[in-house]
C-alpha cells in the first residue's frame, strides 16, 4: 500500500535531513514524497547532489478534480464523469506506474512549492467542493497532495524579522486548515523545547509548566495551539451555511445524551421514523438520522432533502495530530550552535574559551531527529477505540471513529477505517543526557587528538549563567521504541569533518 509523506520546511535543517532519508527508501517502503520549499530549485539541486533521486514534478492545475476521484478514474481507466472521459488534464502530470486497471501513484520524492499545499477560498459546502449541477468534482493542487497523507511540518521562520514571523504564522495557519479540510491522515508539528524555562534545574516532561521566554518560544507554542484548535474545531454547520435550521423537534431516542444538543434543536424537516445510515455519501438525501457516538472529520459532503444533522456540536476533525517538542539540534550546517562555534573557534585558533557555569545542555544530532520523526512516519499505533461499529458516518466526509465522554476523541486518535494513531497530543524527543559547557570543550579537544593529532587548549572563565535545556523523552521512548543512538562525540566528529576542507 502506497504511503503518502508531505515535508514541510524541506530546505531547513531537519527538513533537508528528513527528505534526503525518506527519498533514499521511497521505493524499498513504497512512499510517495513531497517536499515542499520556498526554494523548490535548490532543493531539488541539493538533494541530487546527495545522490537522491527526484521525480520531475511538473505544475498540477487547480480545480480540475477530486482526488478520491482522480485515483478512482486511473484504477478504472474512466473519467469522474463516466467512462471514456479521463482525468489527463492532472493524472499526465503525476508519475504514474502499473498495468492498466492496476495503476498507482508512483513512489519516489518530488519537490515542490510551498504555496501547493495551500488551499484558495473557502471550503465544503460554500466553495462549491462536492457534487455540482453538472455532476462533476472540482478540487486543488492542495487536495491532491495532502488527501490520505501524513504531513511533517517542519516549517518556522527561525531567525526573521517580525514581519516574517507573522507571514509564517499565517501560512502554518493555512497550511493545517488545508491539511484537515483535504483529509490528511494526520500531522507531525515539528515544535521547540524552548517552551518551557531556561532555568530549569531538571528535565521538563511533557507536564512540566510551560515559560516562553522569547519571541521562538512564543511562537513555537502558538502553533501548538493553532494545531489544536484547528483539528478540534467544530466540523459540521460552518458559518454561513444554511444545514441546520431552528426547528424544534422530538428527541429522537437514537441519538446518545452526549451529542443531542441541550436545546432539542437537531435539524431541518427530519424524519425520524427510519433512521438510515450514512455511510459513504458525497451527496445526502432523503430522511437520514445520525445516531450513537460518532467523530467526523473534515469532508466535502453535499446535503439536501430531509436530512438530519448535528448543530453546533465541537468534534474533531479526523485528522490526528502531534507535536515534538526537540531538543537544540545540532550537525554540519547549524552555525549558530555553540558546538559548531567551538569547533570552529579549535580549527582557528587551537584553544576554546569557554565559561564555567552551571548551564547544562542536551543537544540532539540532527540525524537522531530524523530517525525518530521516521519510526514514528512508519509505526501507525492503534488507537484502542472500543465500541466502533457501522452506526455512525463514514465515507469521503465523515469517519466512524468512536467518540468518548462529551463527545470528544482523545487528541491523537484517529478513524479506524484509514489506518490508526494513538499519539499523545505533546511529545518531548531529545538526548539520554546533558553536558556542561566545559564537558563539550573536553569532548571537542578529545576529538581533535583523536581525529587530527592536534592538541587544543581551553580556556576557562567564571559564569553566572544557571539553567538547563534538558528533556525527559521517556514517553516518545516507550510509545516508539525509539532511543538516540549518535554520541556528542560523534556529532562532533561530522561537525569538524564539515569545515576540514576550508582549513
């Protein structure tokens, strides 16, 4: 079965690690990749040059149809609007392989613009998506790319200018309601331990309470949230579109206390004689009633007639969600890191100065990162959902997935029927143990005598610096089986390999 992987921020330092290493087994583990960059040129430049093979992508045009569509009309060899009439405008442009009736997406990594995965106008019912007088489907670029895959964003303007922070807010915004409206399976948000306190004295777990003490901080929680908020919004009913009237109704006795709402307002006209299950259907008609404990997820459903629906009622999207909060990372490339600043202060001068302080560290080789994000990208961990039977709403809108207590699932489960994750909604990834500054000098100068023969000397100063950066990582552990496995020594060694060539 083909899996679909869409990285964002493919040209930053994780993002780049995590391309390269998925493109290098796309076809050994059947992945269909897309990497998206405000740079897609010189990504795809780099990536070649590591001897990562990426497929010509050419333009995808917008609103030229659905993608469940699109999929279907290549496994059959005929067209969203009956035999004979096929889907070329869009399906020529994706690399495709098999027989015919047994076509796929082809596996492989492709590049692409960051404004590909970002839907234009609104959605469902009001930007027309569904079934139209004329009885064909329209959809974007977007849907094709984020429809059934797992989406990593690694994207955050690091370093920018308030301006580019806020330009970056909004497309994370934009790109996670686009993500949940064209039914990803789920979303990785690649987050910062920076959100909690640089004083700490110990470890912070995920519990540990939160101290944004700069603007990255700030930031990096605000997209928590927005994640949150956007995979828990309300689903059914958006502003604006007239499902769901006033009408006062009997209390039909199928439909649990835990979605009814309060006021015994359900519906438009509704039926309740005999109840018909909803399962499947892009278009909705007749009397139908939904009843038990049901999730839906974002979908693109078309209603008319006497159909029932729920009002107002807050459910999750479908969309499973996480975010890593990782530890300072650091390798070949990341100038800023005090690690490559001393190593390179070694190669220039032969002496490292260094504070004496009661500051600790736990950095994260950048490779130990992307190891982590794919054990999670290919472990997909059962949700444990009981009780989930045909009863509820399925199909291209709405999923079947249980709802627990008030009607809301547990952050991180996600609909049976399209494969299942049981992620915790904050997970903390960093090393097995933190250093002081004066242990990293001492682990750069054994690694230069071992490397290049070359003695260096440390020169110690007194500090009042206090804190630490270390995190309890014990949860992702257990979930994934997952433990970093490159020494501080180690990363190192690639670090001073980097800049060999220039001295």
């Amino acid at each position: 079965m083909m899996r679909k992987i869409v990285i964002t921020g493919a040209s930053g330092f994780l993002g780049s690690r995590l391309a390269a290493r998925l493109g290098d087994i796309s076809d050994e583990q059947c992945l269909s990749i897309w990497a998206s960059t405000s740079r897609p040129e010189a990504l795809r430049e780099c990536l070649e040059t590591q001897g990562v093979h990426v497929l010509w992508e050419e333009g995808i045009d917008a609103s030229i149809c659905r993608s469940d569509a699109l999929f279907d009309c290549v496994q059959r060899d005929e067209g969203i609007n009956g035999p004979g009439h096929r889907c070329g405008a869009l399906t020529d442009r994706i690399p495709w392989e098999g027989k015919k009736g047994t076509q796929r997406e082809k596996a492989g990594l492709r590049v692409i613009h960051k404004d590909s995965l970002i839907a234009s106008g609104a959605w469902g019912v009001q930007a027309g998506i569904g079934a139209n007088a004329g009885g064909s489907m329209a959809c974007s670029r977007a849907e094709v790319i984020l429809r059934d895959a797992i989406l990593v964003n690694c994207a955050y303007p690091r370093n920018a200018s308030g301006a580019s922070v806020a330009e970056g807010l909004e497309y994370t915004r934009d790109l996670f309601e686009s993500a949940v409206r064209f039914g990803a399976k789920a979303i990785i948000n690649i987050s910062s331990q920076s959100v909690y306190s640089g004083k700490r004295k110990e470890a912070a777990a995920e519990d540990t309470a939160l101290c944004l003490e700069s603007g990255y901080a700030i930031g990096k929680y605000a997209v928590e949230l927005m994640l949150e908020g956007i995979c828990h919004r309300e689903q059914i009913c958006p502003a604006g579109v007239s499902l769901c009237q006033n009408a006062e109704l009997p209390k039909p006795t199928l439909i649990d206390e835990s979605i009814y709402p309060a006021d015994g307002l359900l519906c438009q006209n509704s039926e309740q004689t005999k109840p018909a299950l909803i399962d499947g259907g892009m278009s909705l008609s007749g009397s139908a009633v939904v009843s038990g404990n049901v999730g839906l997820s974002a979908g693109y459903a078309s209603f008319s007639g006497n159909t029932a629906c729920l009002r107002n009622v807050s459910l999750p999207s479908g969309t499973a969600f996480t975010s890593i909060r990782l530890a300072s990372l650091i390798g070949p490339g990341f100038e800023q890191r005090i690690v490559n600043r001393f190593v390179k202060q070694a190669l220039e001068r032969g002496r490292i100065s260094v504070k004496k302080n009661r500051q600790r560290f736990g950095f994260l080789d950048v490779d130990d990162a992307a190891s982590a994000i794919l054990r999670m990208l290919m472990s997909e961990r059962g949700t444990g959902v009981k009780g989930i039977s045909g009863a509820g709403i399925s199909g291209t809108g709405m999923s079947s997935a249980g709802m627990k207590g008030a009607g809301v699932i547990d952050a991180g489960n996600y609909p049976a029927e399209r494969g299942c994750f049981a992620w915790k909604p904050v997970y903390n990834l960093g090393p097995s143990r933190a250093y002081s500054l004066p242990q990293i000098a001492e682990k750069i100068k054994e690694v230069f005598w071992s490397v290049r023969d070359q003695q260096i000397v440390i020169d110690l100063s007194d500090g009042d610096e206090e804190g630490s950066s270390e995190l309890d990582s014990s949860l992702f552990q257990r979930d994934f089986g997952f433990r970093p496995s490159v020494t501080l020594e180690e990363s190192i060694e690639k670090i001073l390999e980097s800049y060999s060539e220039a001295w």
